[in-house]
C-alpha cells in the first residue's frame, strides 16, 4: 500500500483514539438524543432469522431482541450485493446517484467517492462520537479509508474475509493456491504461506495483525465495541456504532471448533448471535432506552455456497430458479434484496410489533438524521425515508415506491430495471445468479415487464397475465414510478466511483514478502 501522507502519519502518532472533537459547551450529553448502533450482517437471509419462520434455535438473542422491539417483514438492502449496499447505507442514495455500483476488491484504488456525504460525517458535525467496526469494504487507499470518512475510529478488516487468503484451511473461498517452493531446499518443501495477499485487522490507520485471526475476531470486537460505547460515555457525548460483522459470508472458526462440525453455517449463525447479544448486553449496561439499535443484512445468501448460504425463507424467485440460476445474492428477485430486520429501543419503540411497511437500508440514513436533530445536506437527493413515524408506532406507511438496482454481471451494473409500486413488482429484466449446481439463469429482457403481486406470491412463481385487468391495473403506476425515479437521477447531482486496479494499493504491513505477515500484537 502507498506511504502515509503527513496528515496520516500524524493520526498514527496520536494513538487509537486519535479525535477528540469540540462536543459544545460543558461536552454534556443532549439526553434527548439517542445514541445509534447499527448492524449490518453479510448474507444473512430472510429466514435465518428465528423470529421471521417462528423457530429460535439457532438466533435466540436476536429473536428476543426482535420481540423487545419492532420486527420489519418487508425490509430490502440498496442492492444484492456487498459494496453497493453498504454505500447506500451510509449515503441514504442509490448506487446510480453515489457511484457504488459494484464491489471493490483487494487492489482497487478508489472506493465511495469523496464528493458523497456519509452518515457519519452529519452525525460528527451534530456533535456525536463515530466508530466503525467490522468489514468496511468501501475503499481501504488513501482519502478513502473509513477514518477520512467521518469515522473517529475504526477496527476491522477493509473487506470481505475471503478476500485474498485467510490462513485457515478450509475457510480460502475460494482456495488460495500455496507459496511457491523453497528455494535450495532439497525436499522442495513449500512454505507455509500463500501467494495472495492475507487479509489484513487495521485500528484507525495502522495494521494491527496480518492475516487476521479469525478465531478471536468475534471476541475482539465485543471488546472493542465496549470499549469504544465506554469512550464516547466518558466523553459525556452520544455515539454512532456502525457494526458490520464478518459473518455469514463464509463460516468463520471459532475456538470451540463449532464452525467445522456437520453444519457449518448453523454453528457460525449461532456464533454470531451470541456475539450480537453481547453487544446488545453492552448497549443496554450503557443506559436502557438510551440507545437504537438498528438490525439487518446487507443483501440475501449466496446461494453458490450451497450447504454455507442461508435461507432465503419464502421468497424463493422461483420463476427464475425454474430456469436455472439462483434467485437470491447479486439478483433483483425478492432473496436477493429482502433481508432480516428489526429495530430496538426501549421506551421508544413499542414492543412485540411486526411493522408491515415498506422499507429500505436507504432509510437508516435520514431517519437517524432526524432523530439526532441534525440536518441532511442540502446538495444531494436521497432515495431513503425519514420513517421516525413508523419507529416510534406511529404510522404503518413505509415507502410506495423502491426501485431494485442490477448487481450482476450481464447488465450495466446499478442498471434500474425493476421496481416496486405498493404490493406489485415489475421486472424489466431477469436473471439469476450462480446457483449451488453451478447454473446461471439466462438474462432476458422482458417487453412489457414481468409482473407479480407479492401480496398474494410471495415465491414470485407466477407472472400476472399481461392481458389481465389486474395487470392492465398494475401496469401504469409501475411505468410511472419507474419514470418518475429515472428523470430524478437524470437530474441529480451524482457521483462517479473510481474503479480502477494497482497492486501498489493492496494493503500489506510486509510488502517485501512473499505474503503479507506482521505480529500479533494480542488481545
């Protein structure tokens, strides 16, 4: 990775908690406003949620979390897949607006362009500590790294966990091949190490361990998320917590063993759920009721993974797996984008409710805005909602209309080509991803759309006769909810995302060597 400019050197000087910022007079926290935690899970489905198919088994803490609070039944991600959606998150705008309309990798340059305004710089401007912790993967060079964007501190890794290798057998996805023989060595014996760069943990700047440990991952960021809800306390200040753990993308290992055993994406949701239910511990030692917590997961399972992806739960696309291909992850079927989720705030949120509503990741923006008093920049559009309303039990009405951005590979990617308009659904294109039985679903353009009613087909099994009334119904609110979007964005004032490649932008603490390696500094 390339040297650090001045401005960086001197953050690294400055230790971990490298900002104190100017929190207003006496640096008193406002007790009307709430501190924020959100958490975003990586390809979790629909239903590997307990709560959402009426079994608790395997995600206990979340379940009783959900039933403390308001559980969302019709909630979608920005997009079906990993940068894309986490850059919506924190913009509150689309990828066709903010630039992010496909995955960064290991040596991209750039990342969420620098011109977009995140969540956490509006909430530091309010006034509120900011930390991020967890799987960033919106840019790792430069400007682009999370502590330039807002975040006073960040612990976690720059992207996915399978992203270059692991060191951990059984868990390269897909396999990493094995450092080149030793040279001399008369057995030619091959090094323990691999030729792809391993995945690196940063805090703040620096790298703290490379490859990282995913065997204490989890722990370490309970303790960190700890340490930093105990800061921003100390500080007399309200927080933003964006979480974003490694799991359930490929199963991590634990020191139990349990990831290993007959079922290895069970063992790892389990594991996941106790970690989230000791932060939800945490949260609530800090002060009941003074904290929302945001739940959800940042598109549907990879159904390429086979016996390693969740459950899409009842939105099975099955139109499109008929054809081949899977409906879930990196598609705009319902698998791909609708996604577990709930909110937690006690006092706040009434409890044991399932909100129908209509909602998207695209709200957590504006809605946690509004409520931390603060204001949205005036220069951008947003495709999100404020739903406080819906929050707080006041109001069922979401949105009534949600566009579903292309995630693939065959069409432009954040191609706008699906829209929902109330309970119906049209498919200007289709497609599938790659399924466990290694088939792709054909892309195909559909002239007039593809329509479904989710109310009544949840499966998305069986298009609307074109030639029905109910089509005939349906057909022009959609058309003009697509149009009414599209004339926006030709309008906005949007981004455009660097993706170029340089291997000089691979974040490494060892760049000379064969593989990435730098010490374990502990716990």
């Amino acid at each position: 990775m390339r040297g650090f400019s001045l401005l960086e050197t001197l953050l690294l000087a400055t230790g971990p908690w490298f900002r104190l910022p100017d929190f207003g007079v006496g640096g008193k926290t406002d007790v009307q406003r709430p501190n924020f935690v959100v958490i975003l899970v990586d390809d979790m489905g629909w239903g590997d949620l307990g709560a959402n198919v009426g079994e608790s088994k395997d995600t206990v803490h979340l379940d009783q979390m959900a039933a403390e609070g308001m559980r969302f039944v019709d909630f979608h991600a920005a997009a079906s897949t990993c940068s894309p959606s986490r850059a919506s998150l924190l913009t509150g705008r689309l990828g066709i607006r903010n630039g992010v309309t496909h995955n960064f990798a290991v040596t991209s340059v750039g990342g969420l362009p620098l011109n977009e305004t995140t969540l956490a710089e509006v909430l530091r401007e309010a006034g509120y500590a900011t930390g991020v912790i967890g799987k960033w993967h919106l840019g790792h060079a430069g400007p682009y790294h999370p502590n330039f964007r807002g975040f006073d501190y960040y612990f976690g890794i720059p992207y996915s966990h399978d992203m270059g290798c692991t060191d951990t057998p059984g868990y390269n996805w897909p396999p990493c091949p094995p450092c080149p023989r030793e040279p001399g060595s008369p057995s030619h014996r091959v090094k323990d190490c691999y030729t792809d760069i391993a995945v690196p943990l940063f805090e703040n700047l620096r790298i703290v361990e490379q490859p990282v440990n995913l065997t204490r991952l989890a722990d370490r960021y309970v303790q960190k998320a700890a340490g930093f809800i105990r800061w921003a306390r100390e500080q007399g200040v309200p927080f933003l917590l964006y979480l974003a753990p490694a799991a359930m993308h490929v199963p991590l290992p634990t020191a139990q063993g349990e990831a290993a055993g007959p079922d290895p994406y069970r063992a790892g949701l389990r594991a996941l759920d106790r970690m989230l239910g000791r932060i939800k511990d945490q949260v609530d030692a800090a002060g009941r009721g003074t904290t929302l917590l945001w739940f959800s997961g940042d598109n549907g399972p990879w159904a390429r993974k086979c016996q390693l992806a969740g459950s899409v739960g009842p939105f099975l696309g099955a139109w499109q797996t008929r054809q081949g291909g899977s409906a879930a992850k990196q598609t705009t079927w319902e698998g791909g984008h609708r996604v577990p989720a709930f909110a937690y705030w006690p006092g706040h949120i009434p409890a044991n409710v399932t909100s129908p509503a209509l909602l998207s990741s695209l709200d957590i923006f504006p809605t946690l805005v509004s409520l931390a008093g603060a204001r949205l920049p005036s220069w951008r559009r947003y495709d999100g909602l404020d739903v406080s309303e819906v929050l707080l039990g006041r109001s069922q009405v979401g949105h009534e209309v949600l566009v579903h951005p292309n995630s693939g590979v065959a069409r432009p990617p954040g191609d706008l080509q699906v829209v929902r308009w109330k309970s119906y659904k049209a498919l200007h294109h289709t497609g599938g991803a790659e399924a466990c039985d290694g088939t792709l679903g054909p892309e195909r353009r559909h002239r007039p759309p593809l329509i479904f009613n989710l109310a009544q087909d949840s499966s998305e099994g069986e298009a609307l006769d074109p030639q029905s009334p109910e089509y005939l119904t349906a057909l022009p609110g959609l058309s003009a909810a697509l149009d009414t979007v599209l004339q926006d964005v030709a309008s906005d004032n949007i981004s455009v995302a660097d993706y170029s490649h340089d291997a000089g932008a691979v974040p490494c603490c060892d760049p000379l060597g064969v593989a990435c390696r730098c010490p374990d500094p502990g716990p």
